[in-house]
C-alpha cells in the first residue's frame, strides 16, 4: 500500500510522542520535529507508510539516541493480556469453532497499538471481536491453507498482542516461526517482548532482522528473508504487515483491526471493521 | 493560549483538508502541505494556535486562490440547525433555568467543528449536553453580568452553530452585537452564514474584518476593536476564540465543548467536557 498524505500528519504525531516517551524536553522535541518536517518534504508517495515511518523513527533517534522508548508500555501491555488468559482459555474452551475463535481473539489482541492511539480497553474489545461479524473474512481459505502447510510463518505485531496470538498458534497442527523484530520500533514485539508472553513455548522465534514497522522485506536479515521465501503460508498480524505486504500474493493471510482511516478505505472495510483476508 | 507542540499534526490535516474542499488534485495537495511543514519548521510557539493556522490556511489560499472551500459544508449545517429549531424550542418552554438550558444549546451547537471533524450528530449531542454536568460552570457571575450589561457582545464561531446562538440571544434582554467573520476560513460563521441562520433577527451583525480563526484583536478592524473595547460583557463562543482570548480578562465568558485534548488540558478539563469559563 502506498503512502496517502493522510499519513503526514500521523508521522508528525508519532514522532512527537516517541520523542516524549525518549524523555525529550520540549527543546528537543521541538528539533525532533523541525527535522521531521524537512524529511516529510521530500516524501515519495510510492513507498509504504512504514518504510517512511522507519525514516522518522531513525531520525526520533538520531537526534535523542537509541533506546527503547515503549518498553514500559509494552511490559505493561502484555502483563494485562497475561492477566486475561484464563478468561481467553475459557472462551476457546466454550468455542463452537476453535479456529474462528482462535482468529478473533488474535484481531481483538491487535488493539493494542501505540501507533494509533497509546489507551486502549482489552475485555470489552475482545467482547465486542467476538460477536462483530467479520468486515472481510477468508476464514475457510485459511482452514485450508492451514490443513496443507507442512510450516507456518507468523508475522509479529504489537507486545501484548504476542498473548493473543500465542492461543492462535496453539490452535495450529503445524510448527509455527513466530517472527518479531530485530529491535525496538514503537510498541512491536521484539524477542525480549515474544518471550515475556512465553510464545517461545508453542512456536520458534526468529528476529526479522530490521526495526522497521511492518516488514519491508528488503531491510530483513538473509536468514529471514529465506523463511519468508519458503513459506507456503504467512500470517501476518497488524497494519503494518498489511501496508508492508499488500501486494505479496495469496500465501499471506492479514488479520487485523482496521484502526486508521487511511488503511480502512484501501481495504474497503468501515474503521473498526475486522478484517481476515487473503492477500 | 499558546501554541503547543501536539498542534503541528492539525496544522497539517486541516491544510489538506482545505485544499481538498478547494478541488485541489493530489499534486496540488502535495504542493500545498510541503509549502505548510516548510512554514512549520518556523513556527514561534508563544504565538496563540488559531495565529499559526491563520498563516496556514493563508498558504492554503496563496497556492489554491481564494475561496469559501467549506461553503456546501456550512450551508448544510445550517439548515440541518434550522430543522432542529422546534424541537429546540420546545427544550427551552420546558426549561427549568431559561439561562442555564439556553447556555447548554449553544455550547451543544458547538460540536459543528470542521476544524476538529468533519462528522457529527446533532441531535444526540444536543440530549447530551442537556444532561451532562458543567466541566467549569460560570453560570452566577453571566447571569449577573447580564443582569448588569447595557450592551453585549457575542463572538461566534461556526456555521449552525449561529442557529443555537440564536436561541441564547433571544434569553438575553440587552441588545446583542454578533460578531461574525471577515471572510471565509474554515467553517466560521460570515455575515452570509448569520443571515442564513436569521441571527440578524434578534441581533446587529459586526463583522470582525479578519479572517483568521478566533478573535486576533490586532488583525480586526477598527470598528470591531472600538466595538470591543467598550462591550462591558463579550461571550466569546468556541475553542479558537478560548485559544486567542484566554488572557483578556474577566469581561469575557467562553461558550465551548473542549473537543481537542491540548485545549482540554489547558482549560483543565476532559475531552468532551462542556465549558463556560470566566475569563
């Protein structure tokens, strides 16, 4: 998906609240901006949003240096989904269909999204993803795809969210990757995230290599890139793995819920909508 | 109120937003924003935001040639006021307190904001604010400063919106100057709008003679600055006149819905909160 000017001045807001959460002074944040607003004038509209968004997140910290600016936040996210898997565990339990299920809570999971908005409610978004009819679902395509696949490449989104799909992988026959990034961009899983959330348990973890948002496959590691390659079925959670992977074919399967306007029109679903689609 | 930091990402979505409602095609509408982040990066935040969007929507013009881009959007929400008018009616017959009722219609009026949104309900919001309880509350001290005022001056804001001022007005036994905008920017009440809504009816219509957003006393034109320097009682309504009178004094009473949290946070109120505020 390519980049709209819609999206100006989402990266504006986002650099202005990774900047805050770096512990800039307003000083700072206000050169973190200006420097956002040269890099925004030379924008090429043919790239998608998080390659873009990758060039503002590396400009927050050139100018503030390195770290992990989300890393209290997404602690604090996944210790809130840890706390709900009992009632998760319940709900599958009582399930008529496991994987639909299964597919819903992962989309509720993906509420949770410090690129849009950083206060989110995590029961009454599961309550609601599990009675709201689907936006786009490719539900049976999946199931199918599932049966065949020999391997399963899951596309990490967001900490905390790692719960969620945790369950989903648990509901699939097949050994899952589960893929996080190489390093801390906005609230994304990493390894260190993947693993507080014990998805290390039901699946293998592998870094893609790059913390870009999104998998721009060309910034991904070569070991990355390969299981990619290989992959007869690919998961991929969030709207960043949509906007990053849009036009990858029939093998990736997007689940998440459409947050953002921008995104919600290029998938012809209502914001809000859940969205379960084959590429 | 000063212009805070959080406020450039607006800035930038208002600017598209403009050129959008002025036909402009996308190449124009990049043309545009890159004129608007280049204008930002020079941005003096002791100046009050509706100052810097003055600057902004005056880019938007120089690129784009004058216009009234939100001309249909006005006109429509002004008629859709006008529907409302018995229902309106009705409330206030049926008011306990005439003032504190016809206070809440107007600030109920309020949630016409294309500078916030460009979508709302009228109806349900005006059940709302009915009911909901006053953020800050200055009822006493208007009541008897209307009491006390030989003449009032009354800012408006928005299209529609002058439909509910209407109703306000009519409570009011002194004479009323309402103070509309010079010219067109974004969906701010002209004399053209006023008369639509029939203020000129209950009142004497004053143009500002600027066409900034809010009150910038220096670009109004002298009569209107003679005008408000003697008005003994000014009920300044909305957030743009708040962000550029918030220092003038008690003689002024703000009339508002905080829609935008950085407003909301300097007012000391909750999103959503309903507003009306001694100076």
């Amino acid at each position: 998906m390519h980049t709209y000017l819609d999206c100006y001045s989402c990266f504006v807001r986002q650099a202005l609240e990774a900047a805050r959460q770096l512990g800039a002074d307003e000083q700072k944040q206000k050169v973190v901006l200006e420097g956002v607003l040269e890099a925004l004038k030379d924008i090429d509209l043919s790239f998608t949003p998080p390659q873009i968004g990758d060039q503002v997140h590396r400009l927050v910290r050139q100018e503030l240096g390195d770290g992990d600016p989300y890393r209290s936040f997404k602690e604090t996210a996944t210790r809130e989904a840890l706390a709900l898997l009992p009632r998760l565990r319940k709900v599958l339990k009582e399930a008529e269909d496991l994987l639909d299920t299964a597919v819903r809570l992962s989309i509720a999971g993906n509420i949770i999204d410090a690129g849009v908005r950083s206060s989110y409610e995590l029961w009454p978004t599961v309550q609601r993803v599990l009675s709201q009819p689907f936006a786009v679902e490719d539900l049976e395509p999946l199931r199918q795809s599932l049966a065949d696949a020999p391997k399963v490449l899951y596309l990490a989104d967001n900490a905390g969210e790692t719960v969620f799909d945790r369950l989903l992988i648990e509901c699939i026959e097949a050994p899952v990757v589960y893929a996080v990034k190489g390093g801390p961009i906005l609230n994304d899983a990493t390894v260190e995230d993947a693993q507080m959330a014990e998805v290390d348990r039901v699946a293998q973890l592998l870094s893609t290599g790059s913390d870009a948002p999104g998998t721009i496959l060309d910034c991904c590691s070569k070991p990355f890139q390969q299981v990619y390659a290989e992959a007869s079925l690919v998961i991929a959670k969030g709207q960043a793995n949509y906007e990053t992977l849009s036009e990858q074919g029939t093998k990736v399967f997007f689940l998440l819920q459409a947050k953002c306007p921008v995104i919600a029109r290029d998938l012809g679903v209502p914001v809000g909508g859940l969205v379960l689609r084959r590429g």
